[in-house]
C-alpha cells in the first residue's frame, strides 16, 4: 500500500499526523502549518512547496476511485478545510494568499478523484465566500481555480464509470 493510501486508511504513514488529527486542527493550526495540504489533498504532480509530500500514483488514484471509504474520508478532509475558509475568509480574501493555492489544490485532488460534481460545488461554495468582498480582484487566482475544475485537463484520468461519491 502506498503512503498515501495509508494516510487516509488512518494508518501511520511517511506524514508527521494521522488524518484523524488533521481533521481536529484548530483554524489557527490549519493557517499555520503547511505540510498537512499535499496529504489531505494528493496531487499527480510533486509539489513545488513540499519536496517530501506525496505523489499520487495511477494506482493510488484508481484505488481512491474504487473504494467509498477513500472517498468519504477525503470529503471529511474537504469539509475540514471548507469550514476554515468559510471562518477565516477576512483573512485569506485578499489579493493574494496561500490559501488560494490550497483551494487549487483540492479542486484538483477533487477531480484527480473523479469526484467532479464536488469539485463544481467547492468552487461555487468559494466564489460565494469571496463575493463577500466585492473589491478585492481575485481574478488570476479564480482563473485558476476554474482551470483546476475544467474537466479536459484529466482526460488520462477518465474511465467508463460513473462517478461514485
């Protein structure tokens, strides 16, 4: 099993936490810590960040894809972090912040999932938070979040299934 695929088995793994401690963080501990984001949203690609975060591998992504169990325990993650937007939006709505890079993340991981009907949901749940602050241009980061959501970008992902969430 990859360590990825331990992680969120809620086994230990190569990550410094469980999963089940992530999911209990503070917001304040959210904010700060930065080495728990490529876990609780695993990505295809290194990260630029992280040199030691996990990679997804075909078959990491082809068992996230089977299994419900994976995929509940990412959208504990996803809520996790969708409550901290939510309550810390003074603080990251502004014109730029690391946590626009996050959200890009986890729309990413989102459909690397195959899980596309909850990347097009966080991205609306975000633009409704930001619409909060008319004022700030949050252009070049919506820019990214909606590529992130643009399902021609995972076309090597896709398979005959339908989407099991």
């Amino acid at each position: 099993m990859s360590s990825i695929l331990d992680f969120y088995s809620g086994k230990a793994s190569e990550c410094r936490f469980l999963i089940s401690d992530v999911w209990s963080f503070s917001f304040q501990r959210l904010e700060e810590v930065h080495d728990y984001i490529q876990w609780i949203f695993p990505l295809d690609e290194p990260s630029a960040h992280n040199l030691s975060a996990p990679v997804l591998t075909k078959e990491d992504i082809e068992t996230f894809r089977a299994e419900p169990v994976l995929r509940w325990r990412l959208m504990a993650s996803v809520h996790t972090y969708m409550r901290f937007l939510h309550f810390t939006a003074t603080q990251w709505v502004t014109g730029f912040d690391h946590n626009h890079l996050r959200i890009t993340r986890m729309l990413k991981c989102l459909m690397l999932m195959g899980m596309e009907v909850e990347a097009q949901a966080r991205f609306n749940e975000v633009m409704l938070i930001t619409q909060i602050f008319p004022k700030v241009n949050l252009s070049t980061s919506i820019g990214y979040w909606r590529d992130a959501i643009n399902p021609d970008n995972y076309t090597k992902y896709k398979t005959d299934t339908k989407e099991n969430v």
